[in-house]
C-alpha cells in the first residue's frame, strides 16, 4: 500500500490546524507550576509533555517526572511519592552536613607520596610539555 499523497498530508494538517490539533489530556500539575500532558495519537501511541509555566522562574521537572515523560515510568508519579522522595532527600542532606562537620579537616602541604616515590626518571634538561622548559633560561 501506498503512503498518502502530499496534497492529502498537506489538507489534514490544515483542517488539524484550523479545529485545534491534538487534544491535550491534562495528568497534574507538580509544585512548580509545570503542567503535564497526553496526547493520544493512536490506539497504543501517546506523547508525553509538558508546559512551563509563563510567569515566574522557569524550573525542570524533578526526576519523577522527568521519567514519566521518557517513557520508562508507566503511571505519573503521586503527591506522596514526591513528598516522600523529599523528605528522603532533605534528611541525606542533613546526615551529609553532620558527618562533613564531623570529620577532620586535613590539609596537605608538601610532596604527596606518589609523588616521592616515582619509579619514573625525573630529568631537569628534558622539556615539561612540548615547547616548555622550567630549567632552560
């Protein structure tokens, strides 16, 4: 079977563009003001999207959504799963900041010990890198 002429793809986006296209099916909005969409385009096929919201500071989705949109989420993520996941996220930050202030502070001020101990010759005539000699006056 033959594909559809020009002439016919080219009536079908106009009378598509003329009744308002695809029709959007609106999922949720998350905390940002992101809106989330389907299109169903066949009986198996649908696009994901979303919408940005026009005021205000422009932010990604978090990553559950973002999964939901690619595709390898099934269902959009709950208010629960993303208030679970930040609290998750807020006490690592918290676990992260204790133990940063609970480990010591070490500073290092001489020649590491792969550095002194190089199986490597060191000669002071042969250039660094190409072009440049500390040595060579």
């Amino acid at each position: 079977m033959s594909r559809p002429s020009v002439w016919s793809t080219l009536w079908k986006n106009m009378i598509a563009r003329a009744t308002g296209g695809q029709k959007r099916e609106y999922v949720a909005e998350d905390e940002f003001g992101n809106k989330f969409y389907v299109i169903k385009e066949g009986k198996h096929s649908k696009t994901r999207g979303y919408e940005a919201p026009m005021n205000g500071k422009v932010t990604e989705p978090t990553k559950e959504w973002v999964s939901w949109l690619k595709g390898t989420r099934r269902f959009p993520p709950s208010e629960n799963e993303l208030a679970l996941n930040r609290i998750r996220q807020q006490a690592q930050l918290e676990r992260n900041n204790i133990l940063e202030k609970s480990m010591p502070n070490v500073d290092s001020t001489g020649e590491t010990k792969s550095q002194k101990n190089s199986t490597f010759p060191k000669y002071d005539d042969f250039e660094v890198s190409p072009g440049y000699n500390p040595n060579k006056k």
